[in-house]
C-alpha cells in the first residue's frame, strides 16, 4: 500500500472543495485534494451563480440599493431555521467580502443588471432576481434586490467558476490527487479521524486513464441530459477503477474535509429519503452519489435533511409567461406564478400529484415567441420550443382548452375570474398579472416527469449535520468527531431547507472555507483564540 501524509485532506474538488483547501493552504497547511474524476463536480456543470447581496460591487456598479439587513430578512424566509439566526446574519454579512475574496481568487463577476424576471440570463446580464425576493409576501417582508451573481462566462457559467477556482488552488501548490477514489475513513484509537484508504489510477496505462478521464466528462455532459447515456459510461468508468485501481493511504495530520457533493446519482438513497421525487433530471455528476455522506455516517456522523430535494419547474424565460397562470387537474391555482422554479416545482410534487398546466393566451404567446431569443440561452430556447408545439393545447375558449387538456373546465373558470378580480387569490404581485381574455387559449402542460424536452432538474440538500462554527462533522450524540469537516452538498448548510439559484454555490464557498480554515486551526496551525470565521 503507498501512502502519502499531509495536515489537511479534501474529498472532492467542486466548489466546495477547493474553496477549502484556499483556505487551509493560506492558513500554511500542507494540503491533498482527492478528487474521483477531473476536478469540478456538479459545480462545473452549474450556471455558476453565486448569492450575495448587502452592497456588492457589482450592485453598485449597477445602481442596485441592498443592504444586509434586507438580505437577512429574506433568507430567514427563505431557508427558514435550517441553520441558526446568528450563522445566517454571519453569511449575509459576510457576502460581500465573499464575492471579492472569489474576485482575488480570479473568478469574475459583473454589475451588468438583467432587467426582466428569468430563471437564468442571457450572456448579456451577469446580475438578476435569482429567487423569490420580488414574489408576494416576500417583498412585503425585505426590500427586493437582485443578489444573483452570475460568474462572467459563456453559458452556463459554472465551467468558468470551477477553471478559476483550479487554477488559484495549483498556484498555492496544493496536491492533486485525480482519478482517485476515496473508499473508507481511517481512525485512531481515541476516535480521531486520520485520514482516508482511496483507490487510484495514478499507476495505470495512460490509455486506461484517458479513457477513464473521457467516459467520466461525457457521463457529466451530456450524459447530464441523457441519464441512460450516463450509466451506461459509467459503468465502464467503475469497471477501469475496479480493474486498474492500487491501495492508496493518506494520513491527515490535522483533518479530513468531506466535500464531495449530494446524492442525487444515488437513486436507492433518492427512493429512501424522498420517493416522491422521481421523475426528474439528476443535476450533478455521477460523483453525486452520496459517498462523502456514507463515508460521515459510517464515522458516526448524524445526517439532516436528507428527505428535501430542490426540483425546478422554471416558466420563464420567456418573462412573458409570468402573466399566465399555473393550474392543476381541477383547475385550482397552484402558487404565485413569480416565485422561484424549486417553489414550484415542490409545490407541484407535494400538493398536486406531480401535475400541472400553465394558462396564457394569444398575446401571451405571442409575446414569449418575440423574446425567445433575446432572453434565452441556448437550452431554455429548445425547451420552449418543446412547450410551444408538443407541450402545448389550445381552445377557442376555456371550456375546449380544458377539455383537451384534461383540466377540469368549471375549476378553470373559477381561477380565471378570481385572477381577474381586484386582489389576486395567491399574492401574485399585480406587476406580473395579465388578463387572461383573447383566445386563442393554450393550457402548457409543465408537469413533473421524465421528459427530456422540458426536463425537471433535480438535486439534494441534506447532508451531514456539522458544528455552525466551525464546519466539524457532529456524531448521532451531537458532538464533534475528531479531525473531521464537512462542507457544501455533503453538509446542512445554508440551502438545506429551501433552495434559490446561486445559495447552493454561496453556501459552498462559505462552508467550503469555514472548513478549510478550521481544519487547518487544529494541531497549532494557527491560534484557537483567532476569530477567523
């Protein structure tokens, strides 16, 4: 068996990961990274949007007022008690301070305002309302602002975040340990956490590798969209481990960081602790398969959250869309239509039998065609194309939309009148209400299942439940385990309750480096008594 010795080791190398071992590399510690695959994880594949408010430089820049205050009063709504008041007043005021620590770190951002509602811009906007801050009851609680970050870059700008992120982690001199494998957590007598076995690569054939290397990016993309495609490049991927894979011990003087994502390519453990989602497009890697949180629970670990999933039923882009309405089977509205996708999408799943219809009319429509490609990338515009034709009935009234739609026609009725009285029935604020009168009439069918035309991306947000100070792993019994951190989607964390786009990458590089930092603070790195998060 060989082996190797550092002061801190990582399991993963997404967002999480390598905002730690930032951190712990600048605290002066010797740091591994064991990474699976190439580096990135679900990080890579994500639109690189990260949530911060209070005042950022790109607020600013686009004449945006924020304040701390407003952030912290929306979030407590948001993620409600998932994490204490005094950790979420530290993460709000910490957000700014963030985004320039990121900025230090290479990865770009810019104030350059989207100035419709979407759940994702175009390349042309690099700041927008990433949640629910402009929905009714929540904008009545907390003064709207956009706090949605986009990383500045092409697409999906995730490949962007983590190529930056890669980069100031091998300028620090960290080890990177690739296509490597971390299979069991080793402890001493006492109960600490000393490091981790792993299987590597490293001495195989370089075409073993490179195929090893190939099957695992094209299981992420595209095999992203095509789960079939996926497994079947995984398997091959698992057979080259099992085949070409040597011992590999990694000793962890002052301790090991979990960091290694969720569990959504995990679909025994999906069935276990939230049945209720299937039907959707796992948004990860075939990482994401709960390996950081067995390797936690099998050191003792208590998990937290695990039964909540984030599924995303978006309708907009086109902005247009906000104006319809979103109805069941028995034409009963569903929510407020200007409310973050997960919103939707969890209201669908848990309250409507996975079904439901989005209500527009000809302007509507009209309207959405005319600023498909302004407002949309690439993926968004080929879904509403799918939404439009396939996805799509229509009516010279109500009653004949519902009937082919298989909506019931006095429900629809009923939801259109009461939209169209003085206050709407679901709060949806009156900026986003439209009239519903010129047919021809379209019922959009936007339910939760497998589609690969209008797809439902899905991932979770449970994970080990950690020490709110210090990013610790907590046994069953609540206290901390030794030498072991946790952080990201293997940890509770900031979006482990209620997910909007850009927390789940902000509460990565909050808890990826509150875990970097603290576990280089032990053994004497540097001084308890520092204040250092």
């Amino acid at each position: 068996m060989d082996e190797l010795v550092a002061d801190v080791v990582i399991v993963g190398f997404g967002a999480a990961g390598a905002c730690a071992a930032l951190e712990a590399a600048d605290a002066g510690a010797d740091v591994v990274i064991v990474e699976r695959f190439a580096g990135g994880g679900a990080s890579a594949v994500s639109g690189g949007v990260v949530y911060a408010g209070g005042g950022t430089a790109q607020q600013l820049d686009a004449g945006v007022d924020d304040s701390v205050d407003a952030m912290y009063a929306y979030l407590r709504l948001e993620a409600g008690d998932v994490v204490s008041e005094e950790t979420l007043r530290r993460f709000c005021e910490g957000s700014r301070e963030m985004i320039t620590w990121l900025e230090g770190n290479g990865v770009p951002f810019e104030g350059s305002l989207c100035p419709y509602k979407t759940s994702y811009p175009s390349d042309d906007h690099y700041l927008y309302y990433s949640g629910s801050e402009a929905a009714g009851g929540f904008r009545d609680a907390a003064k709207p602002a956009p706090r949605g970050h986009r990383v500045k870059g092409a697409g999906t700008s995730g490949k962007m975040l983590m190529a930056r992120l890669k980069e100031a982690v091998r300028k620090r001199g960290v080890r990177v340990l690739t296509q490597t494998h971390a299979r069991t957590l080793v402890r001493d007598g006492d109960g600490r956490i000393t490091g981790l076995v792993a299987d590597s690569l490293s001495d195989a054939p370089a075409l073993v590798r490179a195929r090893h290397q190939r099957f695992a990016q094209y299981a992420a993309k595209p095999g992203i969209y095509v789960p079939s495609l996926r497994k079947s490049l995984h398997r091959r991927v698992e057979r080259f481990e099992r085949a070409h894979g040597r011992e590999l011990r990694i000793t962890a003087r002052r301790g090991v960081v979990l960091a290694a994502g969720g569990f959504i390519a995990n679909r025994e453990m999906v069935r276990e602790h939230a049945p209720a989602y299937r039907g959707g497009l796992p948004l990860g890697t075939s990482a994401d398969n709960g390996s950081g949180i067995r390797l936690g629970v099998e050191a003792g670990a208590a998990t937290g959250e695990l039964g909540r999933i984030s599924a995303w039923r978006f309708i907009t882009p086109p902005s247009a869309f906000l104006g319809g309405i979103i109805v069941d089977e028995g034409g009963q509205r569903v929510i407020d239509e200007s409310r973050y996708g997960a919103a939707v999408g969890e209201k669908l799943i848990e309250d409507h039998g996975s079904k439901g219809w989005l209500l527009v009319d000809a302007p509507i429509v009209a309207e959405a065609r005319r600023d498909t490609k302004a407002q949309s990338q690439w993926f968004q515009g080929l879904q509403l194309r799918y939404l439009l034709r396939r996805g799509r009935v229509t009516g010279a009234t109500l009653d004949e939309v519902a009937r082919k739609a298989g909506v019931d026609a006095g429900g629809l009725r009923a939801s259109v009148e009461a939209y169209h009285g003085a206050e709407d029935p679901v709060g949806k604020p009156a900026e986003f209400a439209r009239r519903l009168e010129h047919p021809p009439f379209s019922l959009i069918d936007i339910s939760v299942r497998p589609n690969l035309g209008y797809p439902t991306p899905m991932l979770t947000l449970g994970g080990l439940v950690v020490d709110e100070d210090t990013g610790a792993v907590r046994s069953a019994a609540g206290e901390p385990i030794p030498g072991l951190y946790a952080a990201g989607r293997t940890a509770v964390g900031i979006c482990s309750r209620s997910y909007v786009s850009g927390l789940s990458l902000a509460d990565c590089v909050f808890s990826g480096r509150r875990a970097g930092i603290n576990s280089a603070l032990a053994q004497g790195v540097l001084d308890k008594n520092e204040n250092v998060f």
